[in-house]
C-alpha cells in the first residue's frame, strides 16, 4: 500500500513535471515510457529516454540545462532500443530490473553480495543504489560509457567508448584508456593498443598503476592523480570560464567522431567546449576516423573520407568504414608479372603513421619499380629520400591542406599499385566530389621503359659480378670479402635488401640472446628493429669459409629475389670480415617442424590432414618459385 502510493505520488507528479522534492526509490517502484525519476535540482534524470523518431527507448541517465537534454550514460548500449510496453524496477529483492513487451528481464543495476532497499538519481548525475544501512552498493560513476561528470572517476585500467554516431549510443570506434601503466591515451578500438595506434597521450605513465582521471566539478578541471594525491597533472592549466560553482555543470565525453572534450552547461541551455583533446580537434587527426584503405581530408571545413584510387566505399552511406579494392589482384606465379598488370598512381601529402614491411633510401623512381616488381607490394609512400613498401590494409591515411603545412612538411607521396584493368584513374570518385584529388599517373610506357633499362643494367651488372666471382673462386683468393665489399652481390634488379653492420644486429638481437632455433648453417635468433617497432630473425652462419659462404649465396640468390607469399621475407644481410649474417622476417608461429612434430606445441593445434596437403602443395609452390630465379641465375652464369 505505502509503496503503491509513492509510485502514484511520483508518476503524478513527473507527468506534471514540477517536482521540486523527490523521494528515494522503494523496493517495488516502477515506471513505463517515457517517464523517468529527476534528481533534486532537475538537472539529471533516470529514466527511459526516447531513441531518434520511433517510439522506443533506451535506459539512460541525461543532463537537462535550458531545453538541451544531453545523454551522459546509458544502459545495456548495446542492446537494442525497447518500445512503450517495457518496465523499469526496483524489485523487492533489490535489484533494478528492465523487463521489456515480451517480459525478459535484464538487469540494469545490482550487487551480487548486497541487496538494495532504496535508490536515488543524485545531483551530481550520479545513480546510486543502498543497502538498508545507506551505504551504495552500486553506482553509475563506476560504470561510465562516454562521459565523465563533475566528481567522477575513470579508474585506473578503465575506459570510456565513444558514440556510434551522434544518434546512436551503442559502443563507437574510438576508446580512452587509463592505463594501468599510468598512462591516459585515445585509441582507436581493436588495435593492439600501441604507441602506434595511438593519437593521443597524456605521456603520464610516469605515475604508474595508482592513476586515475578526474573532472574536479569545483574547478571545472580534468586532472590525472597519482592515488590520492590531488595535487598531479592538470589537463586543461587555463580554463577561462568563471569558475566559481555557480550552476555550471561539467561533462568530459569522447564524442562519436573520437575527439575528447570537456564541456561546460550553463543554467541558461548553453553548452561551451572548454577543452579538447587532441588540442586542435582536428578530427583527421584522430587515427581511424576513416577506415581501411580511404584517406582523410577537409571539404569546406568538414572532414571526409576518401577512398584512394581503385577503391571504392565498402558501403556508400557510411564513408567510415572504409573502401575495397576494384580491381583484381593478380597471382604472382604469372610470367611478366608487374608492369604489365598494375600501373602506379601518384597521391601527393599524405601522411601516413603506419609501419612499413620494407624501409629504403633510393629514388622515387626506384621506389616505383621495386613496388611494381614485388608480389608483396600494394603501395609504396617515398618522403623525398626513403622508399616505404606497405601492404594492405592502408590505414591512418590522411591528406594534408597547404594551410596545415606550416609545422614542416611531414607528408609522403603515395606510390600506389592499382590494376590496369581500372577503366579510367578515378575508380573511386562519387559525383558529388567537386575537386577530384590532383592524381599523376607515370605513364605506363615509361614505367615499362624504366623497367627494361634498370633490368638490361642489373643484368650486366650480374653477369659482370657473376664472371668475377666465379674467376675468383677459381683463383681462390679472398673468397668473398672484396665482393662483398662492392655492397652489391648481383642479386637483385632492385634494391631491396638492406646492408645491416654487425654491431647492428648484435644490438637488435640483444647479443644473440633469444635463440628461436637452429638448422644446418647456424642458429636464428629473435631480434628487433625500429625501437621494437619491427621483429626480425637473425640467422648467423656458422660453418664459414665455403659451406657457409654457398648457403650465404644460394639463401640470397634464391629468396631476395623472390616475393612470394609462401616464402619468408629476406629483409637484408651483413657481411663483415668472416661474418655472414642473414636477416628474415619474424615469423610469431615458429617453425613448420615445431608446428607438426613439437612436443611442445599444445597452443598450437596440430594441423589435420587436408591442412597438411594444403601446406605441402604451399610448400612446392614457393619452391618452384625460387628455382625459377635460381634457374634464371645460372643460366646466366653458364
Ligand atoms: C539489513 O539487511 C540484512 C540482511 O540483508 C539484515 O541482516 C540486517 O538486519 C538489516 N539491517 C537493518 C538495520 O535492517
Ligand atoms: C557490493 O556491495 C558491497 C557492500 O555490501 C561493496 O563492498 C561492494 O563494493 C559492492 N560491489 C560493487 C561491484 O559495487
Ligand atoms: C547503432 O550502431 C550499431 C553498431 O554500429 C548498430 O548495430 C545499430 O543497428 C545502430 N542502431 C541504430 C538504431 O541505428
Ligand atoms: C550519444 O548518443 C546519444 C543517443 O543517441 C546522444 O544523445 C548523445 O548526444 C551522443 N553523445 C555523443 C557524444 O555524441
Ligand atoms: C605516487 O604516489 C605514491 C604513493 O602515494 C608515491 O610513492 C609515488 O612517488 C608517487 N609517484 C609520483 C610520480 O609522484
Ligand atoms: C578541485 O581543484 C581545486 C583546485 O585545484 C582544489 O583546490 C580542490 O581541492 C579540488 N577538489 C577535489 C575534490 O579534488
Ligand atoms: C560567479 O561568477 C559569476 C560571473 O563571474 C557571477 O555573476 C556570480 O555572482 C558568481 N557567483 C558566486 C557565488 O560567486
Ligand atoms: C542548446 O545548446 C546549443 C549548443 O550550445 C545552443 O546553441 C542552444 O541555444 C541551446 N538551446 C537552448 C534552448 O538553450
Ligand atoms: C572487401 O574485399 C574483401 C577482400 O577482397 C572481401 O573479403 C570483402 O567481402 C569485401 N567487402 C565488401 C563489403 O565488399
């Protein structure tokens, strides 16, 4: 009786809407949409807030200041909406609980080793649930989705998530972390979280696990704490509202389109940024803002996404996700494989925050032909000195304006490899589009013509090494140390191997500490380059003198010149005084053998049978590949 009419007493009053008191929520209270329960003041309420046009709702706590309404946390979102018949309770046996037309009941808020007997929407946005001696056992500040208020916490090794879009709540693409390093970074979501996926970082790490974010509603501040201590990093040194408590509320919300902003609500409906974070707000910034394979740019002052020549929109309403390639990608096996299918489009200012699988100093011409040539190869970016080979997915693109140019010109020229049966250059382009990018295409003919001469040289080059090798060999006086010292074995029409010293890959493997295995000429160890950016193995020679030197010769014959996928990348060499060193790309699964005989490979499932014929066949296709060009060698030698 007592509860029922409190229930009637508040749905009275909420539907008359001058409420002024409110009570706290009993044990079997309940309301329907579109109700909701208000806090003291009015600026917040709990309740069922309306989703877009239709007639359903989402539970969901908002800020009310003039008109403007503001959603600052919602639950369950991403579940989908509910309609008119759902219910929203406190039940007796204290859990708050939304059950919807069909009468499912998922529960929004509880404590699995306490049992609530009253709640309340407070006036720091804050929904509490307590136990029957008034202490919570549940609060919203502990589970924020987008948003932090005034007084609120983001724990240490907790996130916010952004918006879909800014009509849709559910978990977007963009995430802050409080890391437990101590560390507070943007990410884009589903990355490996490393520097490298990251666009912004407060650099806090120092701090370690004790950290946390907090919007102090005093002082309008965002502060980074160590633990208790309040008196750490301040995020924002120069707010210039007035800041004296009076009726300003502040939210702090990593909005949809991945940029984190602290906002200040005025009594009168407004709503100013205080701050934002990346400081320009520059949403082409923001790593990920455009999707796989497309590029960021300003159009009128708005950011969009582009694809890049050859790609089109994966879905054409949202330019987010990215573009898929429109042209096919040819099997590397075919003869005249490179300029014959694929012609190189130039895209100029691009920045691009990605890893390369191959770095190089060399021309852009070069940078060309060796991505043409390389099976491996989608795009290549040249930065007026080093050529970078990259594959796809091409993500953190964007273009830069001639008016963001004057921090330094940090941008790349694109070296892109699209297929010739593109029927013109602009595959891509939507109509709408009024400035088509200004894309140079080498003419085909010239490529072809570039292609044949660094070819006819190389060849001579290799035919002139070839014959000298082969006649010191035969004289047999310091078998290979002035050939390697020229610095070109013959090997390579293009450039691509990378001439290592030894005191480098004595760095990068840790003095040989991490040893992944051994074969017949020497073990290999696990190594890095780029600051770790980069895994690499090592296979140090170890029978030298002339065993070692023929597999030195026969590793670098066969595989550098080859890209196949089936074969592991040769990235490059050292050759100093006695020492041969060779190194590949880091392969994370190990070795074949392990894979099949291991005893210890129980993270690994032991391949079936049809896998492994699929491995064999595999097998004899990058075979067959590199005695093709070791054929081609000795061909020329004899
Ligand atoms: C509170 O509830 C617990 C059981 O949940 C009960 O043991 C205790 O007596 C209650 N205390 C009060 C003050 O009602
Ligand atoms: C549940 O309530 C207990 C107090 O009864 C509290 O110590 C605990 O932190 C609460 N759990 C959560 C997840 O809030
Ligand atoms: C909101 O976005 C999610 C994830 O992208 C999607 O599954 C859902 O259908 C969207 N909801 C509406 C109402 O558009
Ligand atoms: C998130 O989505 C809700 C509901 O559509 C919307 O009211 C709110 O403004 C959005 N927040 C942001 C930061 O876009
Ligand atoms: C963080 O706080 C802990 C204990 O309060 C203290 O020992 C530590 O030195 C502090 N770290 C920094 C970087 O201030
Ligand atoms: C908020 O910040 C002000 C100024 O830095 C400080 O004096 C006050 O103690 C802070 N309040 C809280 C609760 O941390
Ligand atoms: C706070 O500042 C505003 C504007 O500066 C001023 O009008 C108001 O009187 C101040 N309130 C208090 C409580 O100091
Ligand atoms: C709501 O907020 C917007 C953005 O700050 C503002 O332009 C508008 O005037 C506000 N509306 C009302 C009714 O106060
Ligand atoms: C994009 O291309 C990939 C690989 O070609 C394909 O698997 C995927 O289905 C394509 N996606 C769309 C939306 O066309």
């Amino acid at each position: 009786m007592d509860v029922l009419s409190i229930t009637i007493t508040l749905l009275v009053l909420m539907s008359v809407g001058t409420i002024t008191e409110t009570l706290p929520i009993q044990p079997g209270a309940f309301i329907r949409p579109p109700s909701w329960w208000p806090s003291p003041s009015g600026h917040f309420a709990f309740g069922f807030y309306p989703h877009g046009q239709a007639d359903v709702f989402f539970v969901a706590i908002w800020l009310i200041c003039g008109n403007n309404k503001t959603v600052v946390w919602t639950a369950r979102r991403d579940d989908p909406p509910v309609t008119s018949d759902a219910k929203l309770q406190l039940t007796k046996d204290g859990k708050l609980v939304l059950s919807d037309e069909q009468g499912i009941e998922k529960y929004i808020a509880y404590n699995t080793s306490a049992k609530a007997s009253s709640a309340s929407m407070l006036d720091s946005g804050n929904f509490v649930l307590y136990n029957n001696n008034s202490n919570v056992i549940w609060q919203s500040f502990d589970y924020p989705t987008d948003t932090l208020l005034g007084g609120q916490s983001l724990l240490n090794g907790y996130q916010l998530v952004s918006n879909t879009s800014q009509k849709n709540h559910s978990s977007g693409r963009f995430c802050l972390k409080m890391q437990h390093d101590g560390n507070l970074v943007l990410y884009p979501v589903d990355t490996t979280d490393t520097r490298m996926d990251a666009y912004w970082a407060a650099d806090t790490w120092r701090l370690g696990f004790r950290t946390c974010l907090y919007l102090n509603q005093t002082a309008g501040l965002l502060q980074i704490q160590n633990g208790s201590d309040i008196s750490t990093t301040i995020l924002n040194s120069d707010s210039s509202l007035p800041n004296n408590g009076s009726g300003i509320i502040h939210r702090a919300t990593l909005n949809y389109d991945g940029i984190f902003r602290l906002y200040a609500h005025f009594n009168n409906g407004i709503i100013q940024t205080v701050a934002s974070w990346p400081k320009e707000a520059n949403e082409c910034q923001v790593k990920g803002y455009c999707g796989f394979n497309s590029y960021c740019t300003f159009n009128d002052e708005q950011p969009a996404c582009n694809c890049l020549p050859g790609y089109d929109f994966i879905h054409p309403n949202d330019h987010s996700l990215g573009c898929n390639r429109t042209f096919q990608k040819e099997d590397c096996s075919k003869e005249k494989y490179g300029a014959t299918f694929y012609q190189i489009k130039l895209l100029e200012k691009i920045v691009w925050e990605d890893t390369p699988y191959f770095k190089d100093k060399m021309s852009q011409d070069a940078c060309s032909s060796t991505c043409m040539a390389d099976c491996g190869c989608d795009a290549a970016f040249y930065d007026s000195e080093s050529c970078m080979k990259a594959k796809l997915p091409l993500r953190y693109l964007r273009r830069k304006m001639e008016s963001e140019m004057f921090f330094g010109d940090d941008t790349k020229t694109l070296l892109l490899k699209v297929g010739n049966s593109l029927k013109n250059g602009f595959g891509n382009d939507n109509p709408a589009q009024n400035q088509p990018p200004p894309i140079k295409t080498t003419s085909n003919r010239t490529t072809v013509k570039i292609i044949v001469i660094t070819s006819v040289f190389s060849l001579l080059l290799c035919s002139t090494l070839v014959i000298s090798s082969h006649y010191m060999y035969k004289i047999r006086i310091l078998q290979y140390k002035r050939l390697m010292e020229t610095g070109n074995l013959g090997l390579n029409e293009e450039v691509t191997l990378r001439r290592f010293s030894y005191s480098e890959l004595k760095r990068a493997t840790n003095n040989f500490k991490q040893k992944l295995g051994k074969g017949s000429f020497g073990a290999v160890y696990k190594g890095e380059l780029n600051k770790g950016r980069r895994l690499i193995a090592v296979k140090r020679l170890e029978k030298l003198v002339e065993d070692g030197e023929r597999e030195f010769q026969a590793e670098m014959r066969a595989i550098g010149k080859t890209h196949h996928k089936n074969l592991v990348h040769l990235l490059g060499f050292c050759a100093e005084d006695s020492k041969r060193l060779l190194v590949y790309e880091y392969m994370p699964n190990g070795s074949l053998g392990n894979l099949i005989f291991g005893a210890n490979s129980q993270s690994l499932k032991r391949p079936e049978w049809g896998e492994r014929v699929r491995i064999a066949i595999e097998i004899a296709k990058g075979i067959s590949i590199s005695m093709k060009s070791v054929r081609h060698q000795s061909f020329i030698v004899t």
